[in-house]
C-alpha cells in the first residue's frame, strides 16, 4: 500500500487536503482497468496563494499538522501489517471508541439516528469500563443473545426483527473499524453469524381510499394538505415539515421542490404536479415554512387513524404510510422503476423494487386463472 497526502484545488482560492491510500489497481467485470484507492479528508483548507504573513502562517500550521496526520497513518499501517502491538489503542474502552463513531456520523449526517438507537442497548449489556482489549467472540456471542433474548423496546416489548438486525449490524460495524484501525488484535466477528433482516409490511392507500380520504373531515387541515401532498409527491415527513418557500420554484413549465434531504443530506431537485402544488396555497416569505402549524407527536398520529376511520379506512396508517402510497400509485400508473426510485429520493434501486412485489400484475392475474368451481359446501 502506498500512502499518500494529495491535495484538490476548490472554490474561494483554497486546496482540500487528504490522504490517499492507493492499493494497486484491479480489472472489474467489464475488463476495465480500476484504481483500488481510499481516501480520507482531512477537513483542512490552505490557501492556493498566502498573501500576508498570518495567511502564510497558517498555511505553514495546517501543512505541519497534514504531515503529521499522515505519519501516524503510516504508522498505523506498518503496525497492522508486521503486527506491532500497540498496549495504548487496546486501552480504549468500547463505549468510547462507539461513541466516536456515532458522533462522526454526526457530523456527517450518515445514519446518526440508527447509531444512538444501538448505543442505548449496547449500553445496557457493554460495562462501562470495558477495554477493546478485552473483547473476544464470546463477548460479541453475548450482545447477539441479548438482542435475542432481553432487549426491550420503550413500551417493554421484545425488539422487531429488523431493530436487532439494525443494533447488531451497528454493533459489529464499530467492531470491525476497530480491527482495521488496529484497536483489535483479532477478528472477533469471523464466526459470528448476524440476524436474518425481516421484510417490513409497507401499508398504503389505494387510490380509492385516497379519494376517500381527500373527501373526508380532519380535525387539522394543515395535516390534511400535508399529508396529501406527500401522497402526491412522496416526500418524507422530515422535508415537509422542514420545507421552506426559497424551495419552491414556481417556474414556466411547472413547479419543482428543490431541498436537500434530511436523511440523506442529498440535494433533490423534485417536479410536482399542478394539484400537489394548489395544496401548498398562496406564495409567503422566502424564509418562512410551507406548512406552518406541522407538528410531530401523539395528538396527529391518533388525528391520522381518527381521519382514516372517518373515510371507511381500518388499516393502521401513519404519515410515512403516504411516501408508501405515493411509489404504489406511480408504480400501477405506469411510472417505471427507475423513476420513482429518483423521485423518492433512493440511493440503491432494491430500495424501491420492494414495492413492485405489492403492485405485481401477473400474480394478480395468477389469482384468477384457475376456473370457478361449482361449490356446494355444505
């Protein structure tokens, strides 16, 4: 492996700093000759041109302290690759070194949520004082168990399926950092098997009960346009709610919702049609939110079942249910899959191939092929 610090001219007159670890190149299955590099940013921004002495100064320190950086990455690859021990990594506590990791996640914005969830467990079985020197298979063989077997939701009820393949995968990500970076002198993951994940129910409205729900009385009208308006468009709850006016451009050959989603930190540039527009009313101040009044908790979740029961709806909806709904629709109107996958905002499209199992023609047709019996049940 050959390390080294690079350097990428950016915008203002400025360089990005980082360090390349390029590992020789590789023939991938279209006979293409490919680079296998990593890289990491340093998050350190000299100047292209110093023109006074503190700039030159400053550029001086933030050079220094890429040099150093990249010392200590030699360093920890040389270690790693003739096995130098290193008694002061193995020293970290577990909880620590996590924590480290959730918080860069932080930074980010790179599935944070899923991390601290994960902590909250890990927490209850991890001691705190436990060193990553001290961690063995059996250790990872426990967590499994308790996952298994003592974890508890909130309301006290066994974890779902898919929130110990969640916790366990996060989990065993913190592990296997830790022995890349050398805090581990073993692979404690190779024997351990994860959790099976479990295909989630993604309950939707038919355009029948749609149109129900449309014509049926809600106690918020500002929850009702919301959430109609994610049916239409398929945004989350989060860029709703978040959604400002300068992310409305009104335009002469339609509208479009450009936003840069909460989840993903994505920049989305997103067409909606004259009806999902109407549902936004009158323009307001560039700064100001869309749907003013959207609030998050209790008293709209139970506001959701009340309007659904109101339209004839028994299904247990929620508001992401609308995001559902949205993909189903444009999938049984002829949109193609790789479409709606853009349109919901989906970085792999096996994201969105879950939903053509629900909207499956032929297995629908499948249902009727075999000819009416003349029953006589008696």
């Amino acid at each position: 492996m050959k390390i080294s610090l690079r350097t990428k001219k950016i915008k203002n007159g400025k360089f990005s700093l980082f360090i390349e670890f390029y590992k020789g190149h590789y023939i991938d299955k279209n006979g293409v000759n490919k680079y296998d590099r990593d890289f990491e940013y340093l998050k350190l921004y000299p100047l292209e041109n110093p023109n006074t002495a503190d700039e030159k100064r400053n550029n001086k320190e933030i050079y220094e302290l890429a040099e150093k950086i990249l010392s200590i990455r030699k360093a920890e690859f040389y270690q790693g690759k003739f096995k130098l021990k290193n008694d002061k990594k193995g020293q970290v506590t577990f909880m620590d070194y996590y924590t480290q990791l959730k918080e860069d996640r932080f930074e980010t914005k790179a599935n944070y949520g899923n991390w601290d969830a994960a902590q909250k467990h890990i927490e209850r079985y991890c001691p705190p004082q436990k060193q990553l020197k001290d961690i063995n298979t059996e250790f990872v063989k426990g967590f499994k168990r308790y996952l298994n077997t003592k974890a508890k939701t909130k309301s006290g009820t066994p974890l779902s399926q898919n929130s110990k393949y969640s916790y366990f995968n996060k989990f065993k990500a913190a592990l296997r950092e830790a022995y890349t970076e050398n805090y581990l002198e073993e692979n404690v993951l190779r024997s351990v098997k994860g959790f099976e994940q479990g295909e989630s129910t993604r309950e939707y409205l038919t355009y029948s009960e749609l149109q129900a729900m449309t014509q049926a009385e809600c106690k918020y009208p500002i929850l009702k346009s919301a959430f109609i308006f994610s049916c239409l468009t398929g945004l989350r709850w989060s860029d709703i709610d978040k959604m400002k006016w300068s992310e409305v451009r009104d335009e002469d050959t339609g509208t479009r919702i450009i936003f840069r989603q909460k989840k993903t930190d994505g920049l989305e540039y997103l067409y909606v049609s004259e009806q999902s527009r109407k549902l936004l009313g009158e323009r307001a101040n560039e700064s100001d939110r869309v749907f003013k009044g959207l609030k998050y908790g209790a008293v709209y979740n139970t506001e959701i079942l009340r309007w659904c029961m109101k339209a004839g709806i028994t299904k247990h909806i929620t508001f992401h249910s609308a995001r559902h709904t949205n993909a189903v629709l444009l999938l049984e109107n002829g949109a193609d899959i790789y479409t709606v996958s853009k349109r919901l905002g989906h970085k792999e499209i096996r994201t969105t191939e879950i939903y053509t199992k629900i909207i499956d023609e032929k297995m629908k047709e499948a249902a009727n092929l075999i000819p009416e019996l003349n029953l006589d049940i008696s």
